[in-house]
C-alpha cells in the first residue's frame, strides 16, 4: 500500500513538474522607447531610452543605434551602455556637423533585439568665425534655424562694415549689426549686402549657401503657399515680434525674426519685419536683389525686390 501511495505521489510530482513547464512562455524581444535628443552641438548629442519589459529574459545589452538613413540597427554606429531594464542615457560623439541622423534605442535579450521608435534630428553647424547654428529639415530641404552672425567669408577674409551712407557706392559689401550695435546680433543675427550675399568667396559654411528664389519658393510651397507659410516660420511670442504677432505658430521650428533691415543710411523695422535675401535678382528692375519677408501683423511670406546695397538677413541652406 505505502508503495502504490508513493507511486502516486512521484506521478503527481512529475505531472506537475511537467504542467509548469508545458505552461511556462518562450521569452519574447524586450518592450523600449528611444529618448527624445538634447544638449545637440555640431558633433554630439544626449539620447537614450527607457526599456518597459524585459520579454521575459535577462536583458545582456542595450544602447543607441544611429545612422545617416531610416531605421538604424546594432550592425550601423551603436553605443553599448548596460544591461537590465528601466532607463538609461547615451551620449552620441564624432557626429558630423548639419547633418540629418536617424536613432533608435536598442535592447537585446536571448530572444533577440528590440528597437525603439526611430527619431530624427539635425546636429548644429558652425561658421567660419565659430558661430554655430540649430538647424531644421523642412521637406526635402535643411535650413539653419538661426539668422547668419559671421564677420568673415568662407576663406576668411574679412567683410567691412560701416556707418556712411553707401548711395554712391556701385556695388558696396557690407555687414551690420542692427543699429551698428553689437547686442543685437546674438538674437538677430547681422545684416548683408546683395553684393556680399552674391560674393564667390560664400558667406555660408562649407556645404551650404544662400538660397535661391525658387529655393525659396520651394519651401514656401512645402508649408502650404504664401498666405500661411510666414506664421509657420514665425517665432511665437511678443518677446522679439511686435504685438499680435499674427499667426505665429513656429511649427517648423525655423524661428524666424523680425530683424528689420538697412537702407543707404539708417536702421529701420525691427521687431515689425524680417527681410531675408536670396542670391537671385529681380530680372524686371536689375536695380534689385530678390528676397522674402515676414511681418507683425500676418501670416504671409512675401517674396519682393530689395535694393542691392540694402541689409537684409540670411538664413543658409544645406547643399543637396
């Protein structure tokens, strides 16, 4: 009898032993999210990623995995920073400056490797005299996300400045900062000539210009024609825009600024306009360079015929 009961017991030990198993899931690839970036600079960025499951297996590896194309793996650039779950930092180095990365947190386990949602961002670029500049994709274009600061072309020869009147001058190469004084220019940048704009030394960084009219129209049909496009690029707020700032919603992040312009003499319309010059010239009065502009007051971008000695501001575009 004692027999027969621990017979029965042993068979109940393995039955069940055998249920726990048969119950027992097949781990999974983790569950992650990727970090949104910050602390951009022109070679470097903060990300990384919070990993919510771990499928049911030890976690042996996560990190951040980048590239210069869509939906990046651990065989493209990747940092190894841990293992387990719960959320980490990455600290992406050696990037190259105004250039569009792809990211993707990773997390691998026995099962396999799991990805984050991929995030897209732009690392800043930095001019000739070390200004360095946010950018912005918009479609298929990049654009800085600030008004051009340099002092110097491309090869670093120096642009004069002045305070004269310059009407007699042919064709004068110029750079000011608003009101000739040197605060204005962390919030708004400086202000060009056409001629200077125009130059073959390039007032932009290496791998960018000054746009092009049709650049510029380019962009302006990107964000849904002339009558919306200005409130688009508009900074938001009072703090730089004349009150009501009308349809100023910034959702391209371009941020632009009502800098005002220079005439033959004087500084007029800041906080009220913001003039930005492209390369083009107005082909029906040869007296003039072709620009847009963006006002207090509405939401259009306005294309128009600047005179040539007049300063206006630059926004440089990324080579394709």
């Amino acid at each position: 009898m004692k027999k027969i009961i621990s017979f029965f017991f042993l068979v109940c030990f393995l039955f069940g032993i055998v249920l726990i198993y048969s119950c027992k899931k097949d781990p999974v690839i983790p569950t992650l999210t990727t970090t949104d970036p910050t602390n951009i600079t022109i070679n470097s960025v903060t990300t990384g990623g919070v990993i919510t499951k771990d499928g049911g297996k030890e976690i042996t590896a996560y990190g951040v995995c980048w590239s210069t194309t869509n939906n990046p793996i651990v065989s493209d650039s990747h940092t190894i920073d841990g293992t387990g779950t719960g959320s980490f930092i990455s600290n992406l180095t050696a990037l190259l400056p105004g250039t569009t990365y792809y990211i993707r947190a990773y997390a691998t386990n026995s099962a396999g490797t799991a990805y984050g949602n991929e995030v897209i961002f732009n690392t800043n670029v930095a001019d000739v005299d070390g200004n360095t500049y946010k950018t912005v994709t918009l479609g298929t274009q990049v654009w800085m996300a600030e008004n051009l600061k340099t002092t110097k072309y491309f090869n670093g020869n120096p642009i004069p400045t002045t305070i004269s009147d310059i009407s007699r001058e042919i064709s004068p190469k110029y750079q000011w900062a608003y009101g000739n004084d040197e605060s204005n220019v962390p919030i708004y940048g400086r202000l060009y000539s056409w001629y200077t704009v125009t130059d073959s030394r390039n007032i932009c960084p290496t791998g960018w210009h000054v746009p092009t009219d049709v650049e510029w129209e380019t962009l302006k049909s990107y964000l849904g024609g002339e009558l919306i496009a200005g409130g688009k690029l508009k900074e938001t707020g009072t703090a730089h825009w004349q009150s009501p700032n009308t349809g100023a919603t910034n959702e391209t992040g371009f941020s632009a600024l009502p800098d005002g312009y220079r005439n033959y003499s004087s500084f007029v319309s800041i906080q009220i306009t913001g003039y930005f010059w492209s390369i083009s010239q107005d082909l029906s009065v040869p007296t003039q360079g072709l620009g847009q502009s963006m006002r207090w007051d509405n939401s259009i971008l306005l294309k128009g015929g600047y005179i040539k000695p007049s300063g206006c501001s630059v926004r440089c575009l990324r080579n394709l």
